[in-house]
C-alpha cells in the first residue's frame, strides 16, 4: 500500500474517516490538512460548494474556467448529488454527509473525505483520499493529489478565511 501525507499531525492520521467504510483494502492512502483561521461554520460551506467546481488549478480542473469566489448559497449536499463539477459538467457521487461536518465522495475511482474539525477559535480541514483495486496507479494518483488537493484546501482556507 502507498502512503503519504501533507499538514497532517500524527493523531489525524490515526483517526477514522467516512471514506475508510468504503475502501476497506486501500492500496493508496493519502491525507491532507491546514489550519484555518476561521470558524468551521464558515470553512463548511465552501467545502459543500465545492460541487460547483474543483477549487484547485481551474485551468486544469476546471477547463480554464474560474471557480466561484462567493458563496452561491447551495442546498446542504445530500447522497447521490454530484460530488463536484468541471466546465459545469458533473463528476462523482456524493456517498456520506453529516452536514457542518464531513462529506465524502466517489470521483475516478477513488474515495475521499473532506473533514472539518473545530480547532480553537479556528479549524482544521482534513482531506482523506483512499483507492482500492489495481495499485499500479496509485503512485501516480498520489502524487497528481498532491499538487491538487493543497491547492484545493489552500484555496479553500483562502476564501473561508476572507
């Protein structure tokens, strides 16, 4: 199995997350974290809007096309939603949600739960990101998550954070 992580403490990677119930043998593990100096209130709707789009590098993701800036006042996400969408195209299922705190989603292949922690007068956003099946892809996957995903939570924290 691969491993990795960025910005995450050693508690956070022992913690179970949602996307753990539905990968039970991951070959690819990957987490995520930052710190955000905002409430979780205000981290927990750009995490749910991310359904509108990818929030990481738009000219890749997102055809080029930018991710919203403000809020868009979305319907707490539910099961079977489209996780997230690129070009206005969606992509994914939405799996598990607790709203305010964890949605959890199925894109190419893989699993992953975005999880937003109280953290003093802030927060934290976690992102785990599992894979089963052939593990030939996984390092590639890890390290194109890599680049993504911090973008995505820095972009994230950024907007929750103004």
């Amino acid at each position: 199995m691969i491993g990795d992580r960025w910005g995450v403490t050693a508690a956070e990677l022992g913690r179970t997350y949602p996307c753990d119930e539905f990968v039970t043998a991951p070959v690819l593990q990957a987490w995520r974290g930052v710190d955000v100096a905002a409430p979780p209130s205000r981290v927990w709707p750009w995490v749910a809007q991310i359904r509108l789009a990818p929030y990481s590098y738009d000219w890749i993701d997102n055809l080029g096309r930018r991710s919203p800036r403000e809020l868009r006042g979305l319907p707490e996400p539910v099961v079977g939603d489209p996780f997230t969408a690129t070009a206005g195209r969606p992509l994914g299922r939405v799996l598990s949600v607790t709203p305010g705190e964890q949605l959890t989603a199925r894109i190419m292949g893989a699993v992953m739960s975005y999880v937003v922690v109280p953290d003093g007068d802030g927060a934290r956003l976690l992102l785990k990101l599992v894979m089963g099946g052939r593990r030939g892809a996984a390092p590639f996957l890890s390290v194109g998550d890599l680049v993504m995903a911090r973008r995505q939570l820095l972009n994230l924290k950024r907007l929750a954070e103004s």
